[in-house]
C-alpha cells in the first residue's frame, strides 16, 4: 500500500512539475493511487502539507493570489456602488412618487375649483384677464 502511495506522489510531482498550470489535490493523488483518504492520511500524514507545498512553488500562485485579492476587493467596490446605486433609486422612486400625488393633488384641486365656479377660461375673462 505504501509503495503505491508513494508512487502516486511521484507521479503527481512529475505531473505537477511539468504541467505547473494543474493544481493537485488530494482527492486526485487518493485517486492516483487508488486508495482512500483515510489510507493516504494514515501511511503519508503529510500528505496535505506536500500538496501546499506544492501549489506554493508555482510560479502562478503568488499572481493567482494576488488576483484573487484584487478581483476581492473589486467586488466589495462593485457592491458598496450597488448599494448607492439602490439608495439613489429609492431616492427618485420617492421623489418621483410625491410628484405624482402632488400633480394628482393638483388636478383634483383644480376639477374642484371648476366645478366651483365654472371653466377656468370663463372665470379668467370674468375678471378680465384674458
């Protein structure tokens, strides 16, 4: 079983060295060698920390984790800009909303002023405004 493993281990290190843009895994070395977790972590304990190891020493690591940040931090911006965005829409929906009631105010107003005395037009040349 050992001598499996550590033919498995071999393998994924060749593999990993010459393909450096795979990243291995412990389920891809457990399957390598055609044995469980358990039967890996209990000949090779050290398993975990190899395949650290391993994905440190790539060359795109340290960029793929600065990426991650970078891409991180744009996303908090994205939301914090989402969040305004939403702030300013409820914003003009309520400003937008008291226009509408002001401009249904006003009408009303205005049906009750005619009906009170007449047309507009007709009170208007009444007083002699037109």
């Amino acid at each position: 079983m050992a001598e499996r493993i550590a033919a498995a281990l071999a393998r994924a290190s060749e593999r990993f060295a010459t393909h450096p843009s795979e990243r291995p895994t412990i389920a891809a070395l457990c399957r390598s060698a055609g044995v469980s977790r358990n039967t890996l972590y209990r000949f090779y304990p050290e398993a975990l920390a190899t395949i650290r190891q391993w994905r440190a020493r790539s060359p795109e690591s340290a960029t793929e984790h600065a990426r991650i940040r970078h891409l991180r931090a744009e996303l908090t911006r994205a939301n914090l800009l989402v969040q305004h965005l939403s702030a300013l829409l409820d914003h003009y929906a309520r400003a937008y909303q008291e226009a509408q009631d002001l401009l249904s105010r006003r009408e009303r107003e205005l049906a009750e002023l005619r009906r009170s005395r007449g047309s507009l037009p007709t009170a208007l040349r009444r007083a002699g405004l037109t």
